[in-house]
C-alpha cells in the first residue's frame, strides 16, 4: 500500500509506475521472494499454532476422562501438583520386615468344588456390544530370508507380499 498526498494505492506486480496529477513520478520495487517467505513463515507459525492448541486439547481431554474413570471406580482423586509432598518430604520406605505379613494358603477362601461350577453349555454366553473391545495387537512378525545376500530378518505379516532387505536393498517374496 502506498501513500502519496491522501491518496491509497494499491501495488499487486513488481514494479509500478505511478504518475500523480502534481506530476511526481514513484517507482516501487517488490521483492516477491522476500514476501512469499513472509507468507510462508506466517502459515508455518499458524500451523504449529494449531497443532499445539491440538495437542492441547487432546492431552486435556485425556487428563478428563482418566479423572472420570477415577471418579466412577470409586478411588480418591488425584491430588494437584501443588498438594503433592516435595521428594525430600515423602516418608521412608517400610523395611521388609515391617511389612503385614501374607496370608498363609489355609487363610485364603476356598475355590468351589468341581460341583459346585455349572457345565460348560449352561455358562451364559455374553452378547457382542456387552463385551470390552479388544486391545491393539500387533501385527505377527515372520522370518524372512534374503537370497541375495543371505541375510535373516523379520518383516510384519500384513497384507504386503514382497518387503525390502534392510542391507541389500533386495525385493524378497513372502
């Protein structure tokens, strides 16, 4: 944006001649490269920004439901930072010795008896929805055997048919 005597022009190419009733003759030159950079800077801190407010929110939603899930299992809250004793506060371990001692087998209840227990066909079966979804599990790892340069490795079996050597750089077929 320029200015000359209350007048407001608008410069959008490199290089603009303007020619002003009082007859004086402005040149301006643009470097284009020096605002693109601006321009990028300016998107990469609105990024970084973003994913940080992101990150944030996530790591407080987390913090949320693990309260949550401490509320309705029945445990005391989690103190604040600022109630938890510094290290040098905390009082000393207990000695193996003054630990209570562990019940002994015969203090232990009972298990039921073989006859008690129902027959395996009479156990109800629990519906889908009403179970606990399942863990992350990894994917199996199966050996693989590079011909060309004889070397072992394992590799994920997923859905991929062929996988790189890590030290040749070989195709080798599962």
């Amino acid at each position: 944006m320029i200015s000359i005597d209350d007048e407001e022009i608008e410069v959008d190419s490199e290089s603009v001649e303007v020619d002003v009733e009082n007859k004086i003759i402005a040149s301006v030159e643009v470097k284009t490269e020096e605002v693109e950079e601006s321009v990028q800077s300016g998107r990469a801190a609105r990024a970084s920004r973003r994913e940080k407010r992101a990150a944030e929110a996530e790591m407080k939603q987390v913090l949320e439901e693990m309260h949550k899930a401490i509320e309705e299992s029945g445990l005391p809250p989690l103190p604040s930072p600022d109630e938890l004793p510094l290290p040098g506060e905390l009082p000393p371990l207990p000695a193996p010795g003054e630990l209570p001692p562990l019940p002994a087998p015969g203090e232990l209840p009972p298990l039921p008896a073989p006859g008690d227990l129902p027959p395996p066909g009479e156990l109800p079966i629990p519906e889908p929805g009403d179970l606990p979804p399942l863990p992350d599990l990894p994917a199996p790892e199966i050996p693989v055997h590079c011909e060309q340069c004889e070397s072992t490795f394992t590799a994920r079996a997923n859905k991929a048919r062929r996988v790189k050597c890590p030290l040749c750089g070989e195709t080798v077929r599962l």
